[in-house]
C-alpha cells in the first residue's frame, strides 16, 4: 500500500469514527414526516479553492465567451475575490472585485445567484466596529445585497437587507468577534423562482434570539430589496416587521440615513448556552450552508456548532428539509464531524452543474476553503 494510500485509510477510518448518527435532542422542533436521510464523510483526494477563505464561498456555473466556466467567489479580511476555471480542480489566478458604493468597513461575499440571463444578484455579510459601545476591537455585522453584469468583477450595492436593531448589541460581551447584528449567511432560491430563502446567523444580546434564523424575499423584488424581506418568526412568515432606524454615520462623515432594521426571528435551534452572558461557555449553532440535493430530493443546511466564546468548533452537523417555505420541517442536526474548521459547505462535483447549491449523492466537503473529503447522502 503507497504512502498517499495509508493516508487516505486512516482519515476514512477516522471519519467512521466521526459519524454520529444521533441527532441533537434540543434541535428544531418539528421534523419531517419522511424518514430523515444521513450523511457521512470518506476521505478524498485534497482540493483548494483559490485565494483566502474565512467565509462561505458561492459557485456558479456561467457562459464566457461562448465557454462554460465554473465561478467562484472567495473572501478573506473583508474582501472579495472571484476566480473561474473549466472545472473544480482547475481555477485560474483570483482578482479582487469591486462594490460600489461601498457600504463601509469589510465585506465578504457569501452568495451569489443568477438570474439565467446576464445579471448575478450577491448577498454579502458587512461588519461595523461597535463603536456605539465604544469597542473599535468587536463588530456588528448586517447583511446586504449587490448585483454585477460582468461575472462578479464589479458590484451595484443594493443595500442593507437585513440588520438588527441597534437596541440589541451587547456591549458588555467577552465574545472574540461580535456583539450583535445578523450575518454569516448563505441563500436559496426555490424551485418556482418565486422566493429567494436566507439563512443566516442570528448574535443579538438576547439568548432566546441567538442561533440560525430564515428570512425570504420575493424574487421579483431582488433589484429593491430595502425593506421588502419576510422573517419566519412564532411559525410564521411576518412581512411587514421591518422599521426605520437612523444608522451609524460613517467615519469623517456627518451623513446619517434611516434604514431598515428587523426584530430577531425565531432560531431554527435554541441556544442552550448563550453568547454574550459573561462566561465563555457557548452551545450555539452558526454559519448555515444549504443546498438542493437532487438524489435525496430535499434541502440539506451545513452548520457550525460552537462551544465558547472564541468560536472553537464543537462540531459540524447536518440538517435535511423536503420544503424552504415552512422552516419547521427542518430535521433534528446529526452530528457529521467533531470539531472541525469553519464555514463547511457542500459541492457538486457534476461538471455544468454542480455548485454550493445543487449536488447530488457524492459531493465535495469543504471547511474553510479546503477539501479532505468527499461528503456522501443516503436515504
């Protein structure tokens, strides 16, 4: 047996030992009616997204000069960077990107959706220093919208979609990161081409608020989306829970603006050990990455599960979903990976399709940019 071949043996017998098929007890309320489907880890040969990860990293399949070319948009530091190549394996050089105007501090594109003609519509995570508190070292993120015509190179800001109000910051938090606001998201758009679905990450003061929350926006309102988004909240999908509220001017700036700010939905998963209470002790779910899986027929969500204050991973888990419009059917999370690195997404690996929202029964697993591991469904 060669080298490369021990290796693999011992990070696939590794990876059973990993597996746990018992799902969290405290998770999502209701499952789904149909048996819930599994999903496990073999080792693979190791693959690279171009440039530097420290968020989710949309893909998407689009014509370039008359050639199918696989697109990927990676952030790292507050900037992000689109790449292409013929196929996963194969990405060229990165080139930063540009958004304007540019809604201030870092930026980290996380989704990217076409609209099958010429135009990609983002979802970016933006974080603010908590100045309000007075702590320059700790940020507040939100998250906005963009749109390009030139395969992701330059970015229209469409504005804020979704912030927290400013009443829910937690000033006085030990956490390393944030304390506050909405972000670390990833988005779906559904089968009809009605709705666009985002999940993301909730770190408001309260506890009961904190963890994984759904909001949806109509697609035919993705080129004005300010105050359009719907939050999934007590079971149902509340429309009009958005208000004005003056923001945070920029620095050497006087201008400030109202902009729409969104109570906290309800989390998909209660934290039993909150952010933000003093102690640095953390049970919280984070960072959700969904996709369509065309051979179990229904929606699968990736999430981090952190357990302090720094962010330090208790595991990865899965989640699987027959329907985006009633978040209830969510299924209990399985353990897929103790510990592990932040942001885990799945990847088609089908050419011409594949991507972070649509794969199949065998797909790439990746953590932080990087791929050990090929992740594998069954019913």
């Amino acid at each position: 047996m060669t080298a490369m071949n021990v290796r693999l043996a011992a990070v696939a017998a590794l990876a059973v030992a990993l597996i746990s098929s018992t799902a969290d007890p405290t998770a999502f309320p209701k499952a789904a009616a149909v048996a819930t489907p599994r999903a496990a880890l073999t080792a693979a040969l190791p693959l690279k997204l171009p440039g530097n990860v420290d968020s989710n990293s949309p893909l998407l399949w689009d014509l370039d000069e008359g050639q199918r070319r696989l697109f990927v948009m990676t952030s790292h530091s507050g900037q992000p960077n689109v790449s292409s190549g013929p196929s996963i394996d194969r990405f060229g050089a990165t080139t930063e990107v540009t958004l304007l105007p540019h809604p201030g501090y870092g930026v980290w594109m996380e989704a990217v959706v076409s609209d099958d003609v010429d135009t990609w519509y983002g979802y970016y995570h933006n974080e603010w220093p908590a100045s309000a508190c007075g702590r320059e070292d700790r940020f507040v993120p939100r998250i906005g919208a963009a749109r390009s015509t030139d395969h992701g190179k330059s970015w229209q800001d469409l504005g804020i979609v979704l912030q927290a109000e400013q009443s829910t910051t937690a000033c006085d938090s030990n956490n390393r990161y944030v304390i506050g606001g909405v972000g670390d998201l990833s988005v779906m758009l559904d089968a009809d081409k009605k709705d666009l679905y985002i999940f993301y990450s909730q770190y408001q003061r309260q506890r009961e608020a904190q963890g994984v929350a759904v909001a949806r926006l109509r697609w035919a309102d993705r080129d004005r989306p300010a105050g359009r988004v719907a939050i999934w909240r007590s079971g149902i999908w509340e429309p009009n829970a958005g208000r004005r509220e003056l923001s945070t001017a920029l620095p050497g700036s006087m201008r400030r603006r109202l902009e729409w700010t969104y109570p906290a939905a309800t989390p998909l998963v209660a934290t039993s050990l909150a952010w933000h209470d003093g102690d640095d002790k953390v049970d919280a779910y984070w960072g959700p990455a969904v996709h369509w899986n065309t051979a179990l027929e229904q929606y699968v969500m990736l999430l981090n599960r952190a357990k302090d204050e720094n962010y330090v991973q208790e595991g990865i888990y899965v989640s699987f979903a027959p329907t985006l419009d009633d978040p209830s059917q969510w299924s209990a999370p399985q353990k897929l990976l103790n510990g592990g690195k932040w942001y885990p997404q799945v990847v088609g690996s089908t050419p011409g399709t594949g991507t972070d929202k649509i794969a199949g029964a065998s797909a790439r697993f990746y953590m932080s940019g990087r791929s050990d591991w090929m992740i594998n469904f069954f019913k």
